[in-house]
C-alpha cells in the first residue's frame, strides 16, 4: 500500500483502498469512513480491519456474551471481571488469582507447531498483563478423525508446540481434554489456558491515563510473522481443508517470553507501571487503541521508534504485525529510567514509542506525518455489532427423535458381550490413555503441581506455608452440545465443576472458550444463541461468574462446521492441598460408593460412538441443584476425611472412571449391580451429576449418615479389592489385560 497521509486522506476521497482483501465488508468500510468524515488512510484502514474481525470485536457474538453480566450471580471473590486481559478472583490468604482460556485453532492448523506454541504465549502474556505470575498452564484440544492421515500431521506439531514453549518458559501443565473425531478434520481446535497468582495490591488493568506519561514498547523486535495472522485468519472459513487466507503465522520464541516475564515482574514490583497490555492479535492497533480507549486521554505515537527486524515493513504492517514476546507500557516520565533500565537487565529491547496526551485522539505518526487520527473508541469498542439472524436447524428434531435405543442399537446383554464392550470402550482413542500426550509436557516443574493430567483437576499450591491452594478443570462434550445447545453447554459446565469438587476444592469461577461454526449460517448462530444462553443460566444456579474468555467462530471446512464445542474452565479454591483427593484406589479392602442417580442415558455417550458411530437422541439430563449437592458432600468428605478417593462420572460412564481409578492405583475392584438397574445401563449410562469414591471402612457410617441427611443418593457398589475388575455374575478383566487395552493407543495411531 502507498503511504497516505490524513491530510490526503481528506482531499482524495475518491482513492480506492482494499477494504475487502483485509477482511472487511462494504458496510463496515462505509461505517468507518461515517466515522471519521472521510476515507480512511491505508495505515487507518489497517488499524480498522484487524479491530473490526470477529476475533477482536466479537461483532457478532457480543449480543449474546452480554448475557454473562446480565446474569452474574453476585460474587465475593470477583475482583476483576469480563473486559480486561483476564478475570481476576480472590483464593483468600491475600491472594488472588487470575485466569484465561482463549482459541488458536486455525494458526494452529495452517503451522502446528509454531499455531499452538504462540497460544500458549499468548494466554501466558495476558496473566503477566494482570500482574501475575503465571504459575500453570492447561490445553483442551480436539483432532479430526484418528485414522485421517492430516492427523498425524497436526497431532504432533500441537502437541511438541504445547510442550516446547510451557516447558521452556518452566511453567507445567497440569491438564487439559484430547478428543478426536471426524468433524474436526481440517479445523482442530487448540484452546490454551494459563492461571496466575498475585496479592490482592498487584494487580494492574490496561489503561493509559496522565497526559505526559511515555509509551513503552518492550520485548521482541517486530517482525513480518504474523500480519494480520489470528485476527483475520480466525474470520475465515478453511475451503477443502487449506485455508483461503495464509498469513505468515507467528514465531514464538519462548525464551524471549521469559525474560519478558522476569522483566515486566521486576517492573511492577518497582512500581514503574501505569497500564499495561500485551500485544497479541492485532498487535500494535490492539495496544494503542486499547489503552487509549481504556485511558482519561488521548494517545500520540511514532512508528519510525518501533524496534523493526525488518527495515522493509510498511506502517500498516507494523501496525498489523503479530509478532510474539511484546507489551506495551504506560510509565510517568520520572520513572522512564528506572523501567529501560529493569528491560535493560533483562536483555529486553524497550523503546519509549509515543505518549499519552490530554485530547481523545489516538494519533499515529510515520517519517514527520500524520497517518492515524482516530478516536481509539472508535476502533477498540465501538465497532459493528450483528444480531445475526438464527434459527432452529430443520436436522435438529431427526436428529433427537435417533435415540440410541435397544431397539435401534444392540446392546450387549451376556457377560461375555459386556466384557467385550468394556475392552472396546477403554481401548479406543477418546478414551485410552493419553500419556504420550501429557509425557511430553513439564507438569511438576517449579514444585507446586498438587495435581495433574490425569486427575480430575490440576491443583496448584498457592502459599507454601498455609498450603492454600487452587484446582482447574476444562471440560467440554461437541456430542452432546449437537444434541442440545443449551444442556450440552450446562454439561460441559456441569463436569467442569464436578471435577473441582471431586478433588475436594470449592469452584469459584469460569472462564470459556466457545468455539463453532461460521456466525453468518442461521442455524451455527442458533446453537451459539443456545449455548450461550445455557451458559448463561447455568453460572447464574452454580454461583459461578463468568470471568473473561473468547469466542472462536468460523471454525469449519467449507459448509461443513465442527460440532458446536463449548470449553468450560472451572477454578476452584481449596484451603489444604494435603487434603486434596485423587481419584487412584490405593487401599484394598475400601468400600465404592457411588453418588448420584443412574438412567438410560446413552444420547451421545461413547459408547454409541464406539460401538456403533452413532450420535443421536438428547443428551443426559441435568439438574444443577443435585450437581451443587454433590460437590457440597464430595468437598466436605475430602476435607474430614472420609473418603481417600473420587471420581467424576462422564464419558463412558461408570466403567470407564472405575477401570481408570483402578489402573491408576493398580488396585482392583470388585463391583456389584444395584438392585433393579440393567447390568450394560449400569456400566455405560452416562447421567450426569454422579461421581464414585472409596471409602476406608472406618468412615462408612459416617459418610453415608451425612449423604443422608443432605438428600443425596449414595450406593455401596463394590470393594477395592485384587487385581482384577470384576462384575459380580458377568465377567472378570484383569488389570493386566485392561492396561494393555488402554494403553499405548494413541501411539499406534501415530505410526
């Protein structure tokens, strides 16, 4: 693009610009010319095409995300909620904690390495924004179909990318989801999560208020990698699996990151910084504009000070640069010194760029001219806003009306049969072992992993003298949200929540990455509506605000969209990690309770997709009333301790958590089907709010006096015992044997 000045910009309003190469809709490039009286130069252009993409402005998904504040339950620990660089909520102690999960999807399918290794940084550089230190990191992930040979492509690279970059920074992973299936092939959805600690005192927000204070841009050099990557490229639909746009995405360069990490710490400690903000999509318009917006004024800055490593970048493409390792900083004059010096330490480049100043424009200037003049509301906040129309797909009620039942799917019924479909569930990819995964991944680097992949939750200690401590869980069932938007939301919710809980934390607060289809097909936008909504209501009964997150849209290939796929983060807070709860039986002779109510639930469970391939019916029904019941006596058992171990109860149902909780204590089980209940309904439903737990015999009474009292359901199903599973009357599977099943999956996929 030829530079053109704002002053040119007013004289030739006739020059054409390409406002559609960048993303933009005719619309929304006549709205910006509304807005600033003119045409917009090319660098304005820029600013406003990377602001204005869905995966910056949320434009058509802010209609329905407003829900989230329309419908916060009231909240004590919310310190900082939803519009800053992540949520913020009080453990107690003095502590605060924040937390974010955010998408990568599509850079991670175009490059998956270097696509999931900058997710990780980027989520890592919106804690440190908050003035935390980031202490763990999770990654839920979805793959196409296991045998597809694109798979053994993207697999890898996500997974080496995850580790090299966490691993690097020393920051472990302590958990996260693999699932596969057929509607992720050519979009796989790589969503990174990143938790951080601070005292209540160091917190920072992103603003840039006081005329006078500098501009400071510090970290890596910028780059031509990623122009336009993540904010335009997640606008985009992928067309018989290759995208139609293919920007450069982003190098990360994790050891970068961590100086940049030391270096804006050592920053706040000093007391050095106004405001901050990271530069993730959209890069140097995002900054600029956000801080100014946030800010009590205007802000002035000079490209020809942004540090370059390459001297041919145009001023659009170092506005709409993504390069990796950058924030921006806002410091008083009297301090300027003191912060280039801490960068300086630090081996950070840091170059004061601009200030802030005592108008409302964000002006840009670029070899003595004027090539910005906006209002920076105008490009941070006030862009289009679609009520996109939406209705019910005309699929949706066949699709329900297909249940899985007897009569339309076998079901096995002798014990033989019943062994074989234990062997085929706990052998297949979503549900086998995933330790090639996580062993790739540093999960107990700086010491205070409690808990991690594959429990439950990670748990992180927080304070090592008191032990307080935190618990994260992401969950999430495409399957079911297909079903039912608005349940399958409140499920992935649910199971979250159900899996702080279970490792005896009190879940505090929620942060979700909602991934679907294209927003501009009726029928997407109808289930985004719902689950939403869903959300919404269930976070209002559970007592759990939602803190922050993102929308990740477009995410199909051609007119094909994945399974609508909401990934909820739970974080909970737990007072005694040394009364933590694993989900291992370790102790022969405990007695297994199971917790909860089971039906013929089947609607979505694995075991139709194992056996059969089928997906049809609705998904289990929810009561989030029970859910807050069981938590309530699965925190309390684990704080007395009347239980030794827990276990949720989700996919694959009863059999798949006790085979996993026997494996991973290498103890045995005996179990025994309730009175009334058929044998494959007891192994495979999959209702929702029921958990398993062992007991020591010394607690029995005392445990099931108080589930009594509190209404809860709770039957004595079996005995830690041996080194077999064993169905009493149907089948014997010794541990040997299950291992072997379960085990070395995903590697064989891959060879």
């Amino acid at each position: 693009m030829t530079l053109d000045t704002v002053k040119n910009a007013t004289e030739t309003p006739d020059v054409e610009l390409p406002w559609a190469a960048l993303g933009l809709k005719e619309d929304e490039y006549l709205k910006i010319r509304e807005i600033l009286g003119r045409r917009p130069t090319g660098a304005e252009l820029a600013m406003y095409s990377v602001m204005w993409s869905e995966h910056c402005s949320y434009k058509s998904s802010k209609v329905h995300l407003r829900q989230f504040g329309e419908k916060a339950p009231q909240s004590d620990a919310m310190l900082v909620g939803i519009g800053e660089n992540a949520g913020v909520v009080d453990v107690g102690q003095g502590y605060a904690v924040t937390f974010k999960i955010e998408s990568h999807n599509h850079p991670s399918y175009v490059e998956p390495y270097q696509g999931a290794a900058t997710g990780v940084g980027g989520i890592v550089r919106d804690i440190i924004s908050m003035g935390a230190r980031p202490v763990a990191v999770m990654d839920p992930l979805r793959f196409g179909a296991p045998d597809h040979p694109d798979t053994k492509r993207v697999l890898p690279g996500v997974v080496a990318g995850i580790g090299g970059y966490g691993n690097c920074l020393g920051l472990p992973n302590i958990g996260g989801e693999v699932v596969f299936d057929a509607c992720y092939q050519g979009n796989p959805l790589v969503n990174a999560l990143a938790v951080g600690v601070m005292k209540h005192e160091d917190i920072h927000l992103a603003k840039a208020s006081g005329a006078g204070n500098k501009v400071v841009l510090y970290g890596a050099r910028t780059g031509g990698d990623g122009i336009g990557g993540a904010s335009i490229l997640a606008s985009e639909t992928f067309e018989g699996g290759t995208p139609t746009k293919r920007p450069a995405v982003q190098v990360g360069d994790p050891f970068q990151e961590k100086l940049l990490i030391e270096c804006t710490l050592e920053a706040f400690r000093a007391q050095l910084v106004v405001g901050i903000q990271d530069l993730g999509a959209a890069g140097l318009s995002c900054a600029t504009s956000e801080l100014a917006s946030n800010g009590s004024g205007g802000m002035r800055c000079d490209l020809d000070d942004v540090p370059l490593r390459d001297a041919t970048l145009t001023p659009e493409e170092i506005l709409m640069s993504e390069s990796q390792e950058r924030m921006c900083a806002v410091v008083e004059p009297e301090k300027i010194d003191a912060f280039l010096a801490i960068c300086e330490k630090w081996d950070v480049t840091a170059t004061v760029i601009g200030e802030v100043t005592d108008g409302d424009r964000l002006e840009i200037f670029w070899h003595g001219e004027k090539i910005v003049d906006v209002d920076p509301r105008t490009v941070a906040h006030d862009g289009p806003v679609y009520e996109r129309p939406y209705h019910r797909p005309s699929w949706q009620d066949a699709l329900q009306a297909d249940a899985p039942t007897a009569e339309r799917l076998a079901r096995p019924a002798t014990g033989d049969e019943l062994r074989a479909a234990v062997l085929q569930l706990v052998g297949s990819v979503n549900q086998a072992d995933k330790s090639w995964i996580t062993s790739q991944y540093d999960r107990f680097v700086l010491g205070n992993t409690v808990l991690a992949m594959p429990e439950d939750s990670g748990m992180i200690r927080v304070d090592e003298s008191t032990n307080l401590g935190v618990a994260i869980a992401t969950d999430g069932n495409g399957r079911y949200t297909k079903l039912d938007p608005y349940t399958g939301s409140q499920l992935a919710l649910a199971e979250a929540y159900r899996n702080v809980a279970a490792t005896g934390a009190k879940p505090l607060a929620v942060s979700d990455c909602l991934n679907f289809g294209s927003p501009e097909d009726p029928e997407v936008m109808w289930q985004f509506a719902e689950a939403t909504r869903g959300l919404a209501d269930g976070c209002l009964t559970l007592g759990t605000p939602v803190t922050g997150g993102n929308v990740s849209l477009y995410n199909q290939t051609g007119a094909e969209a994945i399974h609508p796929t909401p990934v909820v983060a739970v974080l909970g807070v737990i007072d005694d990690v040394t009364r933590r709860t694993p989900m291992a039986f370790a102790e022969e002779g405990q007695l297994v309770y199971l917790l909860g109510t089971t039906e013929d639930e089947l609607g979505g469970s694995a075991w139709a997709q194992v056996a059969h391939d089928h997906l049809g019916g609705l998904p289990p029904k929810l009561d989030l009333d029970r859910e807050k019941l069981l938590a309530e006596i699965l925190i309390a058992a684990s704080r007395d301790g009347m239980i030794d171990a827990a276990h949720d109860l989700s996919d694959g149902g009863l059999i798949q958590a006790a085979v996993e909780s026997a494996l991973k204590g290498g103890q045995g089980l005996r179990l025994i089907v309730p009175d009334g209940l058929d044998p494959f309904v007891f192994l495979f439903s999959e209702s929702a709010g029921r958990a398993i737990v062992s007991v020591p015999r010394s607690e029995e009474l005392r445990f099931t006096e108080m589930c009594g009292v509190r209404g809860l359901p709770a039957t004595r199903i079996g005995v830690v015992d041996g080194d077999v599973v064993e169905l009493q009357g149907q089948f014997t599977l010794p541990l040997a044997e299950l291992r072997e099943a379960n085990t070395g999956v995903i590697e064989a996929l891959l060879a």
